[in-house]
C-alpha cells in the first residue's frame, strides 16, 4: 500500500524539468540577458518550429490557448447572430471563446468511444439551426478531447457541404495524428495550449494557432498585436494584447526537442494502463471500467488517460476518489459537469437530458496520474489499488 508521505503526483511536470533543467535554464537566462521580452528571437524561431512539426504552412504564437480559440473565430469574422456547432464534453474554454465573441454555441452530442463530437449530430444540428433559428452557421468548433482527434474526415465533408469553417479545438492533442496529419493541422484553423499541465506544456501560459490560410495567418498576427497594420501604432482593426512571452518560447524550443520522444513515452504509458486494466477486469467477474478506445488511423498524446467506470460503480465515483486519494493516489474528472449544464451557459436555455451521451460520460469518466516518466512500478500501485478499492465498494453494495 502507499502511505501519503510516498505521494504519487497527478502529472508529474518535475520529472520532465530534471532531465532539461541545464537547458531550460540556460535558455532562459539567454532571454534576460538579450532582453527582447516582447517577440523576441525565440517566438519567431519556435513559430518556425511549430509549423515544421505541425506540417502547417503558418503557427501564431499566442498567449493562451482560450484567446487562440476567441482569435481564430474573430479572425474569420464570427460574431453575434453566428452560431458555431461544438461539443459540450469539453474544458468551459471551448464554448467561453465562442461566447466572448457574441456569437452562440450549439452544442451536438459526443460519440461514446472517442468521447469527441458526432458527425451525425453536428449534421442534425445544422439542420435544426436552418430550419429553427435566425442563427447562421458559421463553423464547426471540435475539441480532440485527452489528446485523441475528432472525426475530422467526416466533419470536414460536413464542412464543405454547409460551407461552414472548421476550427479544431486541439488544446489536449498537439502532435496527435488522423489520416497522417499532424493535430492541429485538420481544419480552417487549429488553436492549441501551452498550459503547463497541456501535453507540450510552457512554464506559465501560452498557446498557439496554426493555418494554410495566408490570409487568415496575417488576420491572426494583427489580432495579436491591437489590430496592427504596418506597426502597432498603425492599427487597423480592434484586436487585443495576445502574444506569447519571449520567456515561454525559449522555454518551449528546449521542450519540444523533447517531445517527439515524450510522445512515444505518453504511448507506452497508455499502452500499459490498458494492459493492466484488462488483466485486473478479466479476473473479476463484473465488468468494472472501460480502457479509453484506440481509433484506427489516429494516434492520441494522451493528455488524460480517462477510464469509464461500469454501472453500479460509477455512482460510487467521489467515494472511490477519496479512498484513493486516502492510498496517496490523485485521481480527477474532466469534466464534471458538460457545458450546457453550466451556470455561465444558463442563457442558452438548455436542459439535464439535452445530451445523453455527453452526460452519461460525465457522470462516469476517471482520470488517473499520468505523464511521460511515469513507470510501470508506479501503473502496478495505481491500478492494484484501484482493483483493490473497488472491490471493496461492489462487496458493501
Ligand atoms: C486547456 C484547454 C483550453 C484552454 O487553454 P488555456 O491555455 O488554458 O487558455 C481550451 N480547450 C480545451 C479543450 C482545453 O483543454
């Protein structure tokens, strides 16, 4: 058993900095000694970087992967009397960028196994927003929830159908891949964030948007800087103060070094965690939780490695929290409660029962620790203690 003085950190950002804390120092001790604070030397290097990565003609580095969102969908003139189609199994982020713009968010159901948006529910809502509302549908705005893509083949063809633009939600996905291409490079516009818990994370916050779109990389880069024009005493148009710190770039040119690599890590973790669930399931007689589903032709970073507890354990959920948390386990829900149940989304009149799907997940997904160093010794403690707490529960049932 694990007592508490032997914690297990949730994710374990430590464990990553001790193996680059030669060069991250020195990088950064570079920018105070140059002193370009504001888009300095490192932000136009680590944008070229990004885009090689992505494989995407254009990366605008941002301050945050919220404003990425809220700047793509200024950038492409959405506003009120829009509505933009998105997922209500998501971080509030999502769905806050599309009401901080005036416009309004329609929610259409996730499928279970991805835990993503529903093409066929997007299709639905497109309909309904035609024939019901004064609304124009503008975009459609997917979220590649735990690091794992959405269906963008089949939303990029509802996309073209409806001449809506796709704004790729991939603040948990960077680096994932679908159909060999590199997230967030599978829409209009893709946004992503450099929080530091994201799966390429900086040391404050920090994010990024990337496009194909020359027009629209230009929009985004006088957005940034107050709606500049040839400077940014020559503003153009109202943007805001959005960039990314000099400090946070020198940052994370050091960690994405790493992160090709950190990549395979976060795979063979989850590979792990799977093989372990599975042996722990197979040797009890109920089925007590779901391993996350692997899509053919995708690859997820995993930002969360998020199981599904079966009935009747899933209503046991915070007491199963606490007893592992009592074992010096962390464990989290993302996310609790879906957006349209939310007090800041009030307005938009939705109800408990709206999306299924979307609440049945919420209701029912666990995350456990989960990072690139984490080992194998460490995934034994977890999920023995997990098997162990519950079958503790199901036996007081
Ligand atoms: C983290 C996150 C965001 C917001 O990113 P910040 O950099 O924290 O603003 C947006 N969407 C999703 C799905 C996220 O997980």
């Amino acid at each position: 058993m694990i007592n508490s003085t032997n914690k297990i950190a949730f994710i374990d950002l430590q464990a990553q900095r001790a193996r680059i804390e030669t060069e991250i120092n020195s990088a950064i001790q570079r920018v105070l000694e140059h002193g370009q604070f504001i888009m300095g030397p490192e932000v136009i290097e680590l944008e070229k970087r990004l885009a090689d990565f992505v494989g995407a003609n254009h990366c605008i580095s941002l301050s945050n992967g919220t404003d990425a969102l809220m700047l793509s969908l200024l950038a492409l003139d959405i506003g009120p009397g829009d509505a933009v189609i998105t997922s209500p199994f998501t971080f509030f982020a999502t769905v806050e960028s599309i009401l901080s713009v005036g416009a309004t968010p329609i929610f259409a159901d996730i499928d279970c196994n991805s835990y993503n948006i529903a093409p066929e529910q997007v299709t639905l809502r497109i309909e309904q927003i035609q024939r019901n509302t004064d609304l124009i549908p503008k975009a459609i705005m997917p979220v590649d929830l735990f690091g794992l893509c959405a269906d963008y083949e089949a939303i990029n063809s509802i996309a073209r159908e409806h001449q809506l633009f796709v704004i790729q939600d991939a603040a948990q996905s960077f680096g994932a891949t679908l159909s060999e291409q590199t997230a967030p490079n599978h829409g209009t516009v893709g946004t992503t964030s450099f929080f530091p818990a994201k799966p390429l994370g900086c040391y404050g916050d920090g994010g990024a948007a990337f496009t194909n779109d020359d027009k629209l990389a230009e929009d985004l880069r006088s957005l940034r800087v107050h709606g500049k024009g040839v400077d940014k005493y020559d503003n153009v148009k109202v943007g805001r103060n959005n960039r990314l710190d000099t400090i946070q770039a020198a940052i994370l040119l050091e960690k994405l070094k790493q992160y090709p690599q950190e990549i395979q890590l976060r795979q063979k973790v989850a590979d792990e965690y799977t093989r372990l669930i599975n042996d722990t399931n197979s040797r009890f007689e109920v089925q007590r939780f779901q391993c996350p589903q692997q899509i053919d032709g995708r690859t997820s970073v995993w930002a969360q490695y998020t199981i599904r507890l079966a009935r009747p354990l899933s209503k046991k959920r915070a007491e199963l929290m606490q007893q592992l948390k009592e074992r010096g386990i962390p464990s989290v829900v993302y996310y609790r409660t879906p957006s349209h149940l939310l007090g800041a989304c009030k307005s938009l009149g939705y109800k408990e029962g709206d999306f299924p799907k979307s609440e049945q997940a919420a209701a029912s997904v666990l995350s456990l620790p989960f990072h690139p160093y984490l080992n194998l010794e460490t995934q034994k403690l977890i999920v023995d203690a997990v098997d162990d707490v519950t079958k503790q529960i199901l036996s007081n049932q």
